[in-house]
C-alpha cells in the first residue's frame, strides 16, 4: 500500500502517474486538508482518502508531498503511526532526511527526493538520495515507484538543494523563456498562435536533439551559429544583456531560498 500525504499538484501529478504506470487504485491511498479535494480525488482516481494517521498506519510506502512549511507538523501528526519497517520518501523542497528522521523517532528509512511538473507526462526529472537509514532495496524500490514517469537519477543529498533549483524549478525557467520568445514573435509581427508553434517545436527538437545526439550543448550551438550570420547577432545580444550570468543568479538564488524554506 502506497499513501501519498498531502495530494496538491505534484502529490496528484505522482499519483496520477503511478495508477498510469499500473498500480492499482486499491493499492493507494491519498490525504488532503479539504474535503471537496479528496471527494474530487475519489472521484477522479478511485483511490481511498484517509486522514493522515490512518494513511500512516495503513501503507508500508509514505510519500510526504506537503509544503516544506508544513512538513514538521504532518511528522509530529503520524510519528506514533511509522514504525521502522515504513518506507518513507520526502518530496518536499529543502527538507533533509535528518529533519525527518529526528521528527519520526525511529531508525525509518528515508529516501529524499525532488520531482517536477512534466511529472504529468510522464516526463520527470526526479532526483533521489538516501538517509541514514536507508539502503540499495528503498532506493530501488523508490527508482521502482518513480521510472515509469520519467528519469531517475541519485545524487549525494549534499547536492539536493541544487537539483531543486536546477531541475525541480527548471520547468518555470523554460516557459518563462518561451513566453519571452512568443512575445519577441508578436513584436516581429507575427500572430501569437503561429509564434507559439514554432518556439514550442523549436525547443522540443531542440531538447530531443540534445539528449539522443550524445553531442555537448555548446557543439550543437555552434552548428547553427554562422559567422556573421542571425544566429551570432541574437547571441551577441544576450550576451550584452548578461543573460547567462542571470540564469546563474536566479538558479542560485532558488537554492537559497529552498534551503529558507526548510529552515523555517
């Protein structure tokens, strides 16, 4: 039995995927603050919907998918419930496995992890990183529950608060450029349908030339860029406007304040 506490977006977006990837509806069960969410979720999914302590006395596998400003009281609420035996993986930006494991009392083992939106096509980024007590069967069975909606890759959790800000955020980052560039369409005079196809193709190819050429970004940008051409002018450009040196400030700044959040 899998419980997902907390079913916002990405909790509903997991759980979506999951019933996708074959699980049955019989086999989760979902918790929510507001009782027309969890009528909409039994409705729409026909998994069960619990309060939090039956979740946890229920399921041998815990997603925590609340805010990060929540998550200290949703531990305190089932810690008497999670024996050490329970599986529980953390989704929640910022919060440490330690911060988990100190609020649940016992040597539970616990699998950090930090997905994305495209979640909902089956096309997440998710990031794991194990506990201190946790071991190679709860980050497979984490790898299990999480491949069917994308690629998963572990890193050392040193490294989680940067893959929040790289790839759990990243999804904001891209439709804020395509907004950009639909935008500069319009400016050019083109009709903003028209303008919106051609940049979401463009940067579709674009990202499935990158990942199944095996070439580097850099190699691929110097291919379409001519000497003297369109290409080196609009690069030029954003060169002048430090764009690069936004993108590291912002992705810098998101890590910041991931690690705010968790604090408090």
């Amino acid at each position: 039995m899998i419980a997902i506490l907390g079913t916002g977006k990405m909790g509903e977006a997991l759980l979506s995927g999951l019933l996708r990837a074959g699980v049955q509806p019989d086999d989760v069960v979902a918790t929510t603050r507001r009782p027309e969410r969890a009528r909409g979720l039994r409705e729409t999914y026909g998994v069960r919907t619990l309060s939090n302590s039956e979740a946890a006395k229920a399921a041998d596998t815990l997603i925590l998918a609340v805010k990060p400003q929540d998550m200290a009281t949703l531990l305190a609420e089932i810690a008497p419930y999670v024996p050490a035996d329970r599986l529980v993986i953390t989704a929640a930006a910022g919060i440490t496995t330690g911060f988990v494991e100190q609020r649940l009392g016992v040597e539970v083992p616990v699998v950090r992890v930090m997905s994305n939106t495209p979640i909902r096509f089956d096309e997440a980024m998710s990031v794991i990183s194990a506990g201190a007590h946790a071991g190679e069967e709860h980050l497979r069975r984490t790898e299990e529950l999480l491949s069917p909606v994308g690629k998963v890759l572990r890193i050392p959790e040193a490294q989680q608060d940067a893959a929040t800000a790289l790839s759990g955020s990243g999804p904001a980052y891209f439709f804020y450029l395509v907004e950009a560039m639909v935008d500069a369409g319009i400016l050019l005079g083109m009709p903003r349908a028209a303008a919106l196809d051609m940049v979401t193709q463009s940067i579709v190819g674009a990202a499935v030339m990158l990942r199944d050429s095996g070439e580097h970004p850099v190699i691929l940008r110097e291919a379409v860029t001519s000497p003297g051409g369109t290409t080196i002018a609009a690069i030029a450009e954003l060169e002048r406007h430090s764009v690069r040196a936004a993108f590291l400030a912002a992705i810098e700044a998101a890590r910041d304040r991931g690690r705010e959040l968790a604090s408090g």
